[in-house]
C-alpha cells in the first residue's frame, strides 16, 4: 500500500531510489500510483485523459528497467483507455483495473507460497538470497504447516537486502543462518532446496534475479540441490519470444565503493549490476500463482496468462 500522500513524482523516486523495491512490490505500488493519479488527473476530453495518464505511465516505466513485473502491470491498467467514453467512466474503469490488478498480486503471492510449500518437505535446510515475498511466502507457509525447516539466507551485497529477509524469517521464529554471498557455495551442500525469486523469467525459462543469484544457482546445480523459483505470472516476459532482451540495470558505483574512496582511485571502474541471468538448465522448477512449471513452460505462461494478442507485438514493433 502506498502513502496516499505520495505524489507520483514521489512514487517515481521512491521506486528509482529502492525505498520501494522488490518486482512485486513495485507493480503494485506503480498501479496504486496510477490509480491515485487517474482519479485527480484534470481532462476535459477521453484524449486529454488517455495523454495524461500515459505520461505518468511512461514516467514510472523509466524507473528501473529489469523487473518485467512494472510494463506488465501497468499494461494490465492501462489498457481499455483506448475507448471514448467519457473521462468519469474511464477513470472509474481505470480504479476497476487498478483494484483487481492489486488484488490478484496479493493472492498470487498466496496461492504459489500453498503451491511453493509442497516442495518443502518436514526437516528441509532452505536457501534463499535476496528479499522476495514471493520466495519468502513458500517458507513462510511451509514453517506455518508445521515443517520443521531451516534456512540459509544471504547478505545481498551491495544494498544488503539479506537483512529484510532474515527479519522476516526471525519474526515467523524460523531458525536461519545468515551469510555472506561468497559463502553460498561453502554451504550449499548442508541445503536441500534454493527459493529465489524473480524480476523476470524469460519464454525459455530463464530467471532474472537479484545478482548473485545465477552463482548460488550453478553451486547448487554442481550440488544436486533443486532450485526453485518462485513467480507471479505477471514476472514472465511477453517480448521475450520475439527476441527481446531483458535489460540488466547497472546501478551507481557509489553503491559498492564510496566515492571519496573511488576518487582516490582513478584507473578502477566500479561495476555494479543489479541482476544476472540464471540460465534454464539450473532452474529445476518456477511455481507461479497458475502452477507449478519446468522453465521449459515458460512459454505457456506467457500465451495463456498473458494474453498478448499479435496486434499488440505488432504494435509494440511498430513503436520501437
Ligand atoms: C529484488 C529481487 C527479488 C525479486 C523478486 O531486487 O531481486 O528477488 O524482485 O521479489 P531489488 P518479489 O531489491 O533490486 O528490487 O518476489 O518480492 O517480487
């Protein structure tokens, strides 16, 4: 839930600075931005609203470039603006979406902890790195089942996200372990099962996730240890199956070395990716809110969930 004192610009930097991060999260809080925003937006005519909100839409797409999760939420609420009714009823439509969009979200992250919790068994060690709710729901609802379960959770260099997921498991009393990101393949062989989640599963299964997680990935695989990962189908990304890439944002340097310090150093250059790309091979299992798929279902995820129709690639082709 948004403040709902926070303007969209605010929102906007909110999501660009990670006060407002996590894919879900911030698809959710993108269409609660909007749906504050349609319901002010002064417009005379259904064009002047159409143009209005996309703006802020376009505004809020430039955030952050990875989690798929925000053009497809913003798509899901957006769309259905083409039509000249008049603004009072487009703008009521536009809450109809916004509501059910947020809504779904929150029950997805329900239903794939329920489906997520089944691959847990009694006596598991879990790994999990960075901080999804989606990942973390799985846990969650196994621990609440009564699954005596144990989790290795990462520090997540360079924000540290690790320490929202360790509060989080430290509130629900599962006992964790708590490790540096280096130190995932020193442990790997104590745990039965990796839970990530995901800012983007692309149609041949790969997952885009925080950086980081293609290494624990390829450990576990080396280890015979199942990864799973878990994801809304609202992750999934449509374009992918025409060739599109997911883009890998690089966050500012500052973020892995003070420039105070990076100016003493003038020949290194900080890099710093938010994300890798964990290929499908080490990816044992996705459990989206629609079932439990090998990455090699990816695609089915994006005919059926989606419901891209061709006009719409073309569109998209058209544009670009
Ligand atoms: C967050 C991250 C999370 C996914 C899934 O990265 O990589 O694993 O977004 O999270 P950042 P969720 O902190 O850079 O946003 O399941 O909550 O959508």
């Amino acid at each position: 839930m948004i403040d709902a004192d926070m303007t969209l610009d605010e929102t906007a930097e909110g999501i660009r600075t990670m006060e407002i991060r996590g894919a879900g999260r911030i698809a959710r809080t993108a269409v609660e931005a909007l749906d504050e925003h349609a319901a002010t937006l002064p417009a005379a005519t259904p064009r002047e609203f159409r143009d209005g909100m996309q703006r802020a839409a376009d505004l809020l797409l430039a955030t952050r470039p990875t989690a798929v999760s925000l053009p497809n939420a913003v798509r899901a609420v957006m769309r259905g603006l083409e039509a000249d009714h008049p603004v009072d009823d487009l703008r009521a439509a536009f809450h109809g979406r916004a509501r059910a969009f947020v809504a779904s979200s929150a029950g997805a992250v329900e239903r794939i902890g329920e489906f997520g919790a089944r691959q847990i068994r009694d006596g598991d060690v879990v790994m999990t790195h960075c901080n999804s709710e989606a990942a973390l729901a799985c846990i969650v609802a196994a621990h609440r089942a009564g699954k005596r379960i144990e989790v290795f959770a990462t520090e997540v260099r360079p924000r540290g996200q690790g320490l929202l997921t360790i509060r989080r498991l430290n509130d629900e009393a599962i006992p964790t372990h708590y490790i540096v990101d280096s130190a995932a393949r020193s442990f790997v062989n104590e745990v039965d099962l990796v839970i990530v989640g995901a800012d983007a599963v692309t149609v041949n299964g790969a997952v885009v996730n925080k950086i980081g997680t293609a290494p624990i990935a390829l450990a576990a695989h080396e280890a015979r240890t199942n990864v799973i990962v878990a994801a809304e189908t609202y992750k999934f990304a449509p374009l992918t199956t025409v060739g599109a890439r997911v883009p890998i944002e690089e966050r500012p340097p500052a973020e892995v070395l003070p420039d105070e310090v990076a100016a003493t150093l003038p020949h290194v250059r900080v890099r710093n990716p938010a994300f890798d790309v964990t290929p499908p091979e080490y990816v044992d299992l996705i459990i989206t809110e629609a079932g439990a798929i090998p990455p090699t279902m990816a695609w089915m995820i994006i005919r059926d969930h989606l419901g891209w129709s061709i006009d719409e690639f073309r569109r998209v082709f058209e544009r670009s």
